[in-house]
C-alpha cells in the first residue's frame, strides 16, 4: 500500500543514476498538479555504477537506503514502494501492430484499450524475439502508443468511441535482464518493493514534453552522467528511443587526467557555478591549483563536441535521416558549459531551437518544500512520479523455478498465470499416467491404463499452495512437475477372459483345463506380459497333442473324440467327450464302465457336434456368454465426446473420460502466449479449474481478459 502523508497517498519515485541517486516523494492534488513534499540526493562514494548500470549492489543499495531513511526521517513515514526508472543501456525497441475485430459494434472502454496495449506490447516482444540471437532475455520496460486506429483510421483517443474494429500501433522498448536484475536486486536490498519501472527518457518525456507539444518533430535529449538517453515525439506521439554510452561522465574523466585530482573534484570543477570566474583545488599531490572559466571551457570543448556530435547523429538516425525541429535537454551532463550550442551546430539549427529545459516545463509541479527548486537536474526524478500515476500497476515481477517473469496485472493473477507466462507445460501441471498398452482380444480392441501419478507441488514463498492461489509483486514460485504413474502392466492370466476354463469329459471323468493363449501367432502362458499392439487370442480349444501332454498320458494311446478316432491335431473344444485307451481291450472295456448317456449318438450330436460347427465357422456370429466382471485395471474402451468451445464444435478422442484441461489437446489455445492478464475458464456458464470432469454437450469458453 502506498504511504500516506497528512491523509494523502503519496508516490516514492527513485531515479537511480550513475553519479547520485534522487529521491522524490509527491502527490496528484484534486487539480491534477504534482505536488512535491520531499527530496533527497545522495551521491555514490564509489563508482558503484557504470554508464547507468548497477555494478556493486550493496553500495547502491547502501545509497538507496540513506535517501529513503532521510525521507522518512523528514516526513515520519514509512516508505514500503518505491517507482525506478531505468536507463536505456543497450536499448532495443520495435514497434507491435495489432488489430481486434469486435464481435459487434460496440463502444470502446478502457478495458479495451488496455487489451489493445498489450496485445501491441507482445508483437513488438516477438519482434525482439526473432531478432535476439544471442541468449540475452529482454524485458520491456515501457511503451508508448503512436497511434490507434479506429475501424481502420487513424485516431487519437479510442475511449468512448462505436467501434467494429479497433487497433494500435506500439512503441515498446526494452532492455537486457542484467540490467532490469541489478535494479530489482539493490531496491530489494534496501528492502523496498518496486510498483512500477518505466523507462528514463519516458520519465523525462512526461514532464519536459507535454502531451500539445508532441505534434512536432522534438528531441529529448536526457544527459545523465553514464548515458544520454534520447526520444523523438511527432505527429502527436513518441516515435523512437534511442541512447549512446557517452556523458557526463566523460568530461569528468578528461578532467581528472589533465588537472591530476580524484574523480570527486574533477565533479566539482565540471559544475563550476556558471557566473563563477575562477575556482581553487589541490591535486592528488596536495599542491593547490587554480583554473579560470576559460581554461574550463577550452579543456573540455573537443570532448563536449565529440558528444554532442555522437547525440546529433542519434537523433538523426531515430528521426529518419534528418534533424528535428527543436531540441529539449535535460539532465546535469546538458548544463555544461557550450552543451546547446554545439549541439545546435551538429543538428544545423540555430542555438534558440536546442535550449536546456527545467522550471519553465514543470508549470504544473508544485514545491512543497521551500529548500527544492524546480531545475534540469531533476526533470527525470519528478517524471518517474508522474509515470506512476500513468502506468500504475501495469506489470509485476515474480519468480517461477528462479526465472523472473514478467506480468501484466491486474490484481487478480495467480500460480496459473504465471505457470503459462514461463510455458510450464500443462501436462507436467496434472498427475500422468504411466504409458497405456493397447491391444486386441479375440478381435477386439483394449486399453489398459497406466497408473496416476502425482500431481504438482507447487510452493508459493515456501507455502504449499493451489495453482489458483492469486499472487503479487516479487512472490517467489516454486513448481516441482507432477510424476508419471507406473505404466500399464497386463498378465494374460489375468484377463477376465482367461479365467474361463475348459472342461472335457476324458474316460468319464470330467477334467478342467486352462486355456491356450496365441499372442502374434505364437503360444504363451498364463505368466506372458502383454505388450503394446499385441494381438492375443484366447484358444476355446485344444488338440489331442496338447491333452496327452497336459495329462501326461503315453504317446501311444488310441484316441477318439465323441466316439470317433481322432488324430493328434484334431481340435477338442469345451464340453467334447473324449476317450483314450492303449489296444481294443482297454477301449471295450472303458466303453462298459461309460454311463447311459455318454453313449447316445444323438444326445452327441446335438450336444457336442453342434457347438463344434459354430466355432469352426468364422462367418457365424460368436455365441453370446453371460456378462463377465471387468477387472479393475482394465479400462473400457475409449470413446468420443462432442462438446463446443468458444463457439466451435471439438470432438475429444482417445480417452474413455476426460477432464478440462484435454481441451488443449483438440482447440488451439496456447497458454504460453498471454493475450490479457487473467486466463478464464468457464463450463456451462460457471467458472471451474482444469480439473473439472467434461461430458457429451458441454459449452465451454475459455478466453484472457484483464
């Protein structure tokens, strides 16, 4: 929550520089006039930072921390949040064009416009993408709207306007990771917790150029003492960023090594007081020394034109090829003595169109604070608190299995937001399934599933937590990837199938004997395992080679089925009377013992020769059994389901039951790529998880929205 000062909710923006860093505390009145309460500025003892890169954490974060201390101290508040800006080291920016077709006329809301934004903030991020060849991660860090288009035209402001097609054309800009982390590591440091990051020449731009002014072709030029960091406005809006690695800082250096003193004196030299004539200072010899505003001015013109000619050139390359107009300069590297004019001269315009700007842009900026005065200096500081009120809460930072990730909020995120920013697959998100086997029995076909796993552990700051737990700023997520079940294990001797025995009636005696299996045309056990793709075919007979070796009888039996001489691959099938006997003796006599009815030739036709020919024949329909018990492993066969997503009719495959999440698997919906800032997911018109059991007509919409 922001910190309150005599009832107001006031801005804490940092503008962490390479020389010092500025702190600035503020409010919007009623009126629309920043109101300023407080600032401090501290300068780094070391050089902890380098062309407005972060170099030594902790010393900036020491810095950081007496400014906000001396603020508090000032004001008796607390301050929690705090606003940066960045510098436009290694600046990459593109420009995203999108365009949304409305399902009707409709008027334009700020919900709308928002979506529009970073729909335009994504396509440049794809630009940057396929351009970045190199590992280097880029980060947006702000953006600005050239233009919008209403059903196809160009238009200022689409708010409020009756649309049937809206679209943008976005200036985003964007910096490496290591310098985003470094900024984000020395303000946590100093235990502060960052709302919004924008980037430098952004926050200048917002106080030095008012939004009437935009409408010609300016330059901002922010002279800083690492970078000069630049942006063109025409046509009514920003039309490029751009920087050079070239500033303050470098005058300094060419005066440390002509006048022989450390790098701080050589400071106070560079800034001699304009209507200051001369000024003393001792060399790192003790020997004191005096220079004169000439010898100053004459020591530091070829570098001051070197830099200024590297900007001018800048700007023209962002300008198309061509001087702008006018140039605004801001920052204390610009009030250097002949900065402007030689300035001016590279550009070919006359000295007046190249002008420093500080109290007379900040009309609407209020000092509170008798001490404060309105100047160049801190035309960057002041904008950071302004873009504050622009871009408030635009994105957030957090981490996800230690990669930072950027997202656009809107206080509604959570653990699943943030998973599909990353690209964490969805399946590692759910239990699996060890590998299913799929095979056909006695023609048919049958899945046998593999086994669940476990779902994801997902800890949120150490804290277990579900992946609709909503997050903030800086949380730190931890997602441990579901595990794969055991796959599917199918012994033959286990099918329901198997468990059905065949019985023969063998000398009078009735004889129970398991069935043979054939797998791909090869005999297998009971203990075989089946494999994926099998054919298993359950046998419902036996040859007499297999009874005698079953029975163990000797191979030189006479054998005779249903009363008939058989040879030793004729086929037995269940319920078939079989006799066996070693000579004609032992068969009469076997044949006095049968009883009455075993020796009726009809009763063994119509019991036994009957079944007989409908096996035998394949074109006969199989004879129905009564229903058997499904084991438990043995899943039913997979079927489809019709459902309509967003208006679509899918069907769903291969599964026998299905959950939310399998729609992504037949609708093309990418949760990698963000098109808002919260993913809806809805089932006949109620919210549900990605767990939700799915059935035959569901309506399902699943949809990003802010």
């Amino acid at each position: 929550m922001p910190a309150l000062y005599n009832g107001q909710e006031v801005v804490f923006g940092l503008d962490i520089g390479t020389r010092s860093i500025v702190g600035t505390v503020g409010y919007k009145d009623a009126r629309n006039r920043f109101q300023i309460v407080a600032q401090v500025e501290r300068f780094h003892e070391t050089r902890a930072m380098l062309d407005g890169q972060i170099h030594d954490i902790s010393k900036v974060a020491e810095t950081i921390c007496e400014v906000k201390e001396q603020l508090e101290k000032k004001l008796h508040i607390t301050l929690k949040e705090v606003c940066i800006a960045a510098a436009g080291r290694v600046l990459k920016t593109a420009v995203g064009v999108c365009e949304e077709e409305l399902e009707s006329e409709a008027v334009v809301d700020e919900e709308m416009v928002y979506t529009l934004d970073m729909l335009g903030v994504e396509k440049a991020n794809e630009m940057i993408l396929q351009e970045n060849e190199s590992d280097v991660k880029f980060f947006c860090v702000g953006y600005t709207v050239i233009r919008y288009l209403l059903n196809g035209f160009a238009i200022g402001n689409l708010l409020g306007h009756k649309a049937r097609r809206i679209g943008a054309e976005v200036l985003a800009t964007f910096l490496p990771e290591d310098v985003v982390d470094g900024l984000y590591a020395a303000v946590s440091e100093a235990g502060l917790e960052v709302v919004n990051l924008t980037l430098e020449p952004i926050a200048a731009m917002n106080v030095a150029i008012p939004e009437q002014y935009r409408l010609l072709n300016i330059a901002l030029v922010d002279v800083g003492a690492g970078t000069s960091d630049i942006c063109i406005t025409k046509d009514g809006s920003v039309v490029a960023y751009g920087m050079i690695p070239f500033a303050g800082d470098k005058l300094t250096e060419v005066l440390v090594q002509k006048y022989l003193v450390d790098f701080q004196t050589a400071e106070k030299i560079k800034m001699m007081a304009p209507g200051k004539k001369s000024m003393q200072y001792k060399d790192i010899m003790g020997d004191k020394q005096k220079i004169t505003r000439e010898e100053l001015d004459a020591d530091l013109k070829p570098e001051v034109s070197a830099m200024t000619s590297q900007i001018a050139e800048k700007i023209k390359e962002l300008n198309g090829g061509k001087a702008v107009s006018a140039v605004f300069v801001v920052g204390g590297g610009g009030k250097v003595t002949n900065f402007t004019k030689e300035l001016a001269e590279h550009l070919g315009l006359v000295p007046n169109r190249v002008a420093l700007r500080g109290p007379e842009v900040m009309g609407n900026i209020d000092m509170l604070d008798d001490s404060l005065r309105k100047d160049a200096l801190y035309v960057t500081p002041i904008g950071i608190c302004i873009n504050y009120y622009e871009k408030k809460n635009n994105f957030i930072f957090v981490h996800v299995n230690g990669e930072r990730v950027k997202l656009y909020n809107n206080n509604k995120l959570t653990v699943m937001d943030a998973a599909a920013a990353v690209g964490f697959p969805n399946a590692l998100l759910f239990p699996q399934r060890g590998a299913d086997i799929t095979f056909t029995i006695n023609g048919r076909q049958r899945i046998v599933r593999g086994s669940k796993g476990e779902a994801a552990v997902i800890r949120l700051n150490q804290k277990e937590v579900s992946m609709t737990t909503p997050i903030v700023q800086n949380d730190k997520i931890v997602i441990t990837q579901s595990t794969v079940g055991e796959p599917a294990y199918q012994e033959v001797g286990h099918l329901p199938e198997y468990s059905d025995k065949i019985h023969f009636r063998v000398n009078g005696q009735t004889v129970t004997c398991p069935r043979y299996v054939m797998v791909n045309g090869e005999l297998k056990s009971e203990y075989y395992s089946i494999q994926n793709n099998d054919q298993v075919v359950i046998l419902d007979y036996y040859t007499v080679e297999q009874l005698l070796l079953f029975l163990d009888l000797p191979k030189n039996v006479s054998f005779y089925i249903n009363h008939e001489a058989a040879g030793k691959k004729d086929r037995i099938y269940d319920n078939y009377m079989i006799n066996w006997a070693e000579n004609e003796e032992h068969l009469a006599e076997l044949e006095k013992t049968l009883p009455e009815e075993e020796k009726s030739a009809e009763e063994l036709t119509a019991a036994t020769l009957e079944p007989a020919t409908e096996i035998l024949d394949e074109k006969q329909p199989e004879a129905e059994k009564p229903p058997q018990e499904v084991a438990e492993d043995v899943v039913q066969e997979p079927r489809e389901v019709h459902i309509e997503v967003n208006g679509q009719p899918v069907t769903l495959k291969h599964k026998a039951e299905y959950i939310f999440v399998d729609i992504l698997d037949f609708y093309p919906f990418d949760l990698s790529v963000m098109g808002g800032s919260t993913l809806v997911t809805m089932l006949n018109d109620t919210e549900v998880g990605f767990t939700e059991p799915l059935h035959e007509g569901d309506v399902v919409r699943i949809y990003w929205k802010d």
